[in-house]
C-alpha cells in the first residue's frame, strides 16, 4: 500500500496543480489567441455545461443513496459517473473557453450581487473538487475505507455545491450568452 501511494499521490497532486493553472491560463487567454473550432457549433455548450452539471449533481446523490442502502456497486458506478462528467465538463467548458468570445453579466442586471456571489464561490471552490475527489475515489478504489469516509465528509458537499451551482450560473447568464 506504502509504494502504490508512494506512485499514486504526486500523481495526484501533480495533476491537482498542473489542471487548474493549465485551465486559467487557456480561459485567460487573449481574444486574438482564440481557436477557431470550425464547423463546430459551441454556442450550445453552456447548456451542454449544465446539463453535465445537474447530471453530476443527480449521480452524486444517487451515489450518496446506494451506500445509504449500502449497494457498494451501484454506490461505485454512479460516482465513477460523476467523476467522468465533471471531466467531460471541464474539457468541454475549456474548448468553448478558448474558442468562443466571453459573455458578461450586464451591470445592470437584476440580481447581480446574488449570481456574482454564486460565481464566485462556483470557481473557488471547484478547485479543491479536483483533488478531492482523486482521492476520494483513489481511497475507495484501494478498499481504505475509512480514509474514504474521512475525505468523503468535505469532498461531498464541495463538489455537490460546485454542480449545482454550475447550473445555477447557466441559468443566471442564459438570456446574456451570444
């Protein structure tokens, strides 16, 4: 167990490091280093974004149900789901990052305060989500469960908030995306 984490946590951390700057610096890019997609039409990935939000958020749930009914199986396929979709958010929402002019909430848009709140705490705690979740599913994977339950009680509620939120956000710029 020793060397397997001894492999398998830098790679953890590594990629919890390597990710999210890689991320920020490709959604900061300037307009003039945009991709051109082609033939591709991303004006509905923010919908596609929520969608793979409120689908993470449902597996979440239905994963936190089955180890409730202690159904480790489904428990496992659902997370591992939620695990997959989130990345397939990320990768997605990266591609219409660097590949699409950004939308702005009006400054005179109803509820600005409330969605910039939302935002804002969505990105923050997003970050953390990554590693988290690494190693919570590397320590259920492994059968240290009792590891995985003590990481499981903060990765949970973080990455549940950071999927529903994600919707949230779609939902407040809808009307504004061009």
């Amino acid at each position: 167990m020793k060397n397997r984490d001894q492999l398998i946590v830098p790679i953890i951390i590594t990629l919890s490091i390597v990710i999210p700057i890689a991320v920020a610096v490709l959604i900061w890019l300037p307009e003039e280093y945009k991709v051109q997609i082609g033939v591709v039409d991303v004006g509905s990935l923010p919908f596609f974004h929520a969608l793979l939000n409120f689908t993470t958020a449902v597996m979440l749930l239905t994963g936190l149900y089955m180890i409730k009914v202690n159904n480790v199986r489904w428990h496992r396929m659902t997370m591992g789901t939620a695990f997959v979709l989130s990345a397939v958010f990320l990768v997605s929402y990266v591609i219409a990052k660097i590949s699409t002019p950004s939308s702005h909430y009006p400054d005179d848009a109803p509820m600005r305060m409330l969605y910039y709140f939302i935002l804002i705490s969505h990105i923050t705690l997003s970050v953390p989500v990554l590693p988290l979740a690494m190693f919570a599913i590397y320590r259920g994977v492994t059968g240290e469960i009792q590891k995985h339950k003590k990481i499981v009680k903060y990765t949970f509620p973080i990455w549940l908030y950071v999927a529903i939120t994600g919707v949230l956000v779609y939902v407040f710029m809808a009307p504004y995306y061009v």
